[in-house]
C-alpha cells in the first residue's frame, strides 16, 4: 500500500497538480495583469478636512462641493491624450491632528492615493503635508497663513525649501498687514490694537509675522501673551484690554474660544469700547456669527472667498454666485467662503494633474505643482514666484457682518468693506463701526 501511494503521489497526482497548478497560476497572472491594467487607468485623490469637531465649520460646505467635482468628473480626466477614471477619497479628521496624520497615512498605504488634497487650518493641512512629505506623495493646501505651514514645519528663513512633496496656496503675514492697515484706517480710532493669539501654528506666526509689522504701521500693540487653545477664563486678558482702552481688538482663535471669550468681554464691559473687532479663523462662518446673537452684528471679518470675487472654477465652470446659490438651494442655509476655497483647492489640483506628462507618477505632479501657473475660483494660483519655495500666496479681503435687509432669507450679510489683496473683488459697503 505504502508504494502504490507513493506511486500515484508522484505521477498521476503530482502531474494533475502540476497542472492544476500551472493553470492557477496562470488565471491569478492574466487577472493581476488585468488589475493593474485597470489601476493604471485610475488616478486616486485623497481629501482630507474637518467636517466635525470644534472645527467643522471649515469643512460643513465640503460635501455640497465633493458632489459638484464628482459631478464634473464623471466622464473622467483627460491627461497627455489619455483619458482617466477619477476616485476621490474624502475623509473626516474630526478636528484631531493625529487622526489626521492617521488618515493621510492609510490613504498613503493602503489606499495609494495619486495627489493628496488638504484643506483648512494648521490642525489638518500640517499633519497631512508632513505625512506625504515624508511618503514622497503630492501634497497640496490651502486655508492657513502660509508661514505657519512653511516655517511652521521646519522651513528656516533664507535657507533652501526642505520640501519636495508638499505645496500651499493662499494667504499669508503679508496679505493680513495690507488688509488690516486698509480696513483699520476706515474708521477713527485712537489705533490701540488688543491682541489675543493663541499657543499655536496660527497664532505663534501671527504673533511673529503680522504684530511687529502693524506696530511699524504706527499701530499700538497689547498684547497679554498666548494662551493655551480651550481656555475658559479670559478675565485677565479683558482687563489688560479694558485699561489700555483698546478700540481695535483683532484675534485667530478656535470657534469655541472666541465666543467664550466675546461673552466674557461683553459681561465685564469691554466690548463697549471696542470700535473695530477684527477676527481670524473665527467669525468667518455665518453659524458662528448668528450663534453670538447681537454680539455678533458688525463683528469684522476677512474672506479668502467671497462670492463677489469674480472668478470661476475651471473645473466646474460655476462662478462665485452660482456655487453660492446653488449650496443655499440645497442646503437651506447660508452660503459660506469656505465653497470657493474648497473647490479653488480641487481646481488647482486637477490642473496641475492635467499638466503632469504622467498623472500615476507621483515625481511629475509634484513637478507639475511646483510649475502651476492657473486661475482658481480665488484668483491667481502661481508656484513660480512665491515669496518662499512651495508657497503660492493669495488674498484674504475686508469684510463685515451686517444685518441682512428686510426680505432676506437670512438674519445676516456678509459685505466685502476693502480689497487691497485683489482689486478685481469689488468693494459692496462701508465698514460700520462695531457700537456704531
């Protein structure tokens, strides 16, 4: 028994395996071929925002405009003659750093994202650059100064750009100064400026970058030091703000912390005196604003969007009013700056892909970013002649909260006061003095 076992095992048996095997084998090579072929026709997008958390009201538009692009998509991207299918994976950082590094790491890996896409604040675009900068996959952002994404990650001044994989497109240091000095000089004041800037890659580079340059404007500084993010008690910096009588009041908090502290002010009497009250990073969203109540009515504010800009998306076609009207439509609710940003960042995205001779490989977008010369539904987008390597900077114009006229579908305007950054946006109204 034992060698008629032994026969069968190594003839009949081990050629039918053999065969089989071979066959197998065979089936796996020509269906991987088929794969890969197939994933070679396919250019992966990753997009990364905050669309919960303390802020998701960066990223609440960010599914009205992922449906518009999927949309323009559809039929694929033409690249060098070759037309692509187009994925875009979006994902969700719940406002954590780390998720966010966690998120942009998987779609790096796991998931092998062509061109990586972040958007909005220090707390998601810097974890998602340095993770593709670390990977060697093409990063591109927008919606934060851009020194606290440049010299923020490691960047010195005057020193080579220790980046090869991460761009930034929008506003900076310089961009705030001109339209601070534009906005501030529209009203009577005795230019006493309280600052309040918090503990992080916003306010430290605000802190580094925009004060010192508004002091040798011939504005007068206050400023209490930074503080930690979720502070509840502002008592004390409120009192430094109240004796020095600071008419102007300018800060680049998280949501939160602002309305926590606009509240404390107003109960302990310094928004009394308060003429011009400036806000960054907050006060942007007609959410937040509405949420203050009163406290929120001729709050000053700065778009890097608006719906006046005059401008369309190359990628969708729409122009700035027909995304705005077209979000409240089918949302319900107020149109937001963050829709053009968005989709500016998509635009510039695409358009660089299109530029790439190879859009699957990663070293030729990056050197398709880093020669973008485009017009986005911001404006001008152009890597060539940025004030530092990798930044491509933008406008950031003067705004204001007003009550919206009888007859409004909303509580709320959002008027466009000044446009030193880009004279095409044109100017709507006259910047109303806080207590006016």
């Amino acid at each position: 028994m034992t060698e008629t076992f032994h026969t069968l095992s190594s003839g009949d048996i081990s050629r039918r395996s053999l065969i089989l095997t071979a066959g197998a084998a065979g089936v796996t090579l020509i269906g991987s071929r088929r794969l890969l072929a197939a994933d070679a026709d396919v250019i992966k997008v990753g997009f990364i925002s905050p669309r919960t958390g303390p802020l998701g009201s960066f990223g609440e538009t960010d599914g009205y405009v992922l449906d518009l692009v999927r949309k323009a998509l559809a039929s694929g991207l033409a690249v060098a003659g070759k037309t692509y299918k187009v994925e875009i994976l979006d994902r969700d950082t719940q406002s954590d750093p780390a998720r966010a590094s966690q998120l942009a790491r998987t779609l790096i890996n796991d998931d092998r994202v062509d061109l990586m896409l972040a958007v909005s604040t220090p707390e998601t675009i810097n974890p998602v650059s340095d993770a593709c900068e670390a990977a060697g996959v093409p990063c591109l952002s927008t919606v934060m100064p851009w020194e606290a994404w440049y010299f923020g990650r490691g960047a010195k001044p005057g020193q080579p750009s220790p980046f090869k994989w991460s761009y930034h497109f929008g506003f900076g240091g310089g961009e705030f100064f001109k339209t601070y000095v534009s906005q501030w000089n529209l009203i009577e004041t005795n230019k006493k400026v309280g600052v309040l800037y918090p503990n992080d890659a916003d306010g430290n580079a605000i802190r580094a970058n925009l004060a010192p340059a508004l002091a040798k404007a011939g504005f007068t500084i206050i400023d209490p030091g930074p503080y930690e993010d979720g502070t509840t008690d502002y008592s004390a910096q409120i009192s430094l703000f109240k004796k020095e009588k600071c008419e102007i009041f300018n800060t680049f908090p998280i949501p939160p912390d602002f309305a926590a502290f606009w509240r404390q002010a107003a109960q302990q009497g310094y928004t009394k005196m308060v003429k011009i009250c400036q806000t960054a990073k907050t006060g942007l969203f007609p959410g937040g604003i509405e949420s203050l109540g009163n406290l929120g009515v001729n709050i000053s504010s700065a778009a890097y969007w608006h719906k006046a800009f005059p401008y369309k998306s190359p990628l969708t076609g729409v122009s700035g009013p027909e995304l705005a009207d077209g979000y409240e439509k089918a949302s319900g609710k107020m149109w937001t700056q963050q829709l053009g940003a968005s989709m500016s960042l998509f635009d510039a995205g695409f358009e660089a892909l299109k530029a790439s001779t190879n859009p699957r490989d990663k070293a030729e977008v990056a050197k398709a970013i880093a020669t973008l010369k485009t017009t986005t539904m911001i404006g001008k987008v152009d890597f060539t002649s940025g004030p530092v390597p990798n930044v491509s900077p933008g406008p950031i114009i003067g705004t204001q909260w007003v009550k919206a006229k009888p007859g409004s579908k909303f509580k709320l305007d959002y008027v466009v006061t000044e446009h030193a950054t880009d004279p095409n946006v044109p100017v709507e109204a006259k910047l109303i003095p806080f207590n006016g």
